[in-house]
C-alpha cells in the first residue's frame, strides 16, 4: 500500500489528480446511447452477460480475450504489483486480482464508473484511483506488469503514453495491449471516417475527437511481441470454420 501512502479517499477510491469532467460527461452520455452503463449487480458478472444482452456477442469475444490473458497470468510469480490503465468499472481488474496474489491497481479518469467498480469489487489486494498518469503520480519503476484493456484508443499519443508507462515499469516488467484495434497505415483513413460515422449515428460526433486509431507502425520503435495475431492463417481458419475469437491484437511490450 506504499503507492497510496497518505492518498485521500473519497467512495473506496483514492484520489490522486483533481476530478476533471470535461471528458466524462461526454463519455458517459455516448455510454447511455450504446447501452453500456451497467447496473452494480451486472457489472459483478462481467464478461458473463445474458443472451438478451444488446452485446452479448461482444461480450463473449471479450470473455475469450480475459480468458486467454488470466491464463497467461497465472504462469507468472505471485507478488507481483499491477496496474490496469483504463479501468473502467473495474471487471476485468478484478479477474487479475482474483487470480493470484498481485496488488492490483486499477487507474481511471471516469470517476462515475470507479466509483462503481470500487463499490462492487471489493477485495483486499485490489485498489481503484482516480488519476492522470501524465500528473506523475506514481514513481518511477512501481509496476510488474501494466494492462491496457479496450483503452490505449483514448490516448491520442501512443508513443507518449507507452513511454510513461516504460517509466512506470520494472526492467523486468511487461506491457499488454488487449482488445484494442490497430491498424496498417493504409487502412487509418477509412477506419477514422467509420468511427466519425457511427458518433454521429449516437448523436455524439465530437466523441470522434476522443477516439483514436493507432496503427502497428507507431510500435515498431518498441521491444514488442504480438501474442495472439487475428490476422494469423490459423485465427482465419477458425473464423472460416465458424469458430470464434478476439478480432484484436494482443501485443506485449518490454524495455
């Protein structure tokens, strides 16, 4: 608990930038449209929804992608201090603290939903903060492992970030980039005019501003590994055999 010695809390989370709105009202209204702010007691099933789920289908590849990852985790020690960077409301930094004995962290700018994953997970190796990374909150070399879990498109500059979170890391440690998409620079424009598309369908097209598509160049410059390739001729198979999966990469980044 050192990293959050003398932190105020406020609801189960601690506070370790001053609240800024401005981006959360946005988000949460676009989140109503879609049907995606869920009640305590669903949230606490996450990644396991109902059928009539207007995201059941989406929830399931998700599910596979959370699977896939804890197994990997419960491969490594135990001990290990973690940080999720995009919480959210907090489900699948719950899974990583359910499975093994990590301090888990998880780190978001939207308090509305940490506070609910705070209220719904309450375990005794996991943590909810409320905080701009970029505020430097944390010390230098304070994390194992960091995740970015259906987040890193809400940072507008992925060299920037990944550098930060380099800083934030072990030597040792590791960076995972779960269901987000990227892209090849050829395929950026048509992804953006998309994305501009379906805000506007919602009634929201300034979230647009807030959404953006990284391509597999900006990693080049990284020590990276791709874990899971959708692209693979063996995920194609699958797919062709009607067998589902992650349509996401899942990359795995280390100094």
């Amino acid at each position: 608990m050192s990293l959050l010695d003398n932190v105020r809390m406020i609801n189960d989370v601690y506070f370790l930038s001053d609240v800024d709105n401005t981006f959360e009202k946005l988000y949460v209204e676009v989140r109503k449209r879609e049907n995606r702010i869920y009640s305590d007691h669903e949230v606490s099933q996450l990644p396991s929804v109902p059928p009539y789920n207007l995201h059941y289908k989406e929830w399931v590849l998700r599910k596979i992608t959370s699977d896939r990852f804890i197994r990997y985790l419960k491969q490594k020690r135990n001990g290990l201090i973690l940080l999720d960077v995009g919480c959210g409301n907090g489900w699948f930094t719950s899974l990583i603290a359910k499975s093994n004995t990590s301090e888990v962290y998880g780190i978001d700018v939207n308090k509305l939903e940490i506070e609910q994953a705070a209220r719904v997970f309450n375990l005794q190796n996991l943590h909810f903060v409320y905080g701009n990374l970029f505020d430097d909150i944390f010390p230098k070399k304070s994390f194992d492992m960091i995740t970015l879990n259906a987040s890193a498109q809400y940072f507008k500059d992925l060299n920037y970030l990944l550098n930060k979170l380099l800083s934030l890391m072990t030597d040792d440690g590791e960076i995972h980039i779960l269901d987000t998409p990227f892209y090849r620079s050829e395929e950026l424009a048509s992804a953006r005019e998309r994305t501009a598309a379906y805000y506007k369908s919602l009634g929201h097209l300034e979230m647009a501003k807030y959404y953006f598509h990284h391509s597999y160049e900006e990693i080049e410059k990284f020590n990276y590994s791709i874990l899971f390739n959708p692209r693979a001729l063996k995920v194609k198979l699958k797919k062709f055999l009607n067998v589902k999966d992650s349509p996401f990469p899942w990359i795995k980044i280390l100094k």
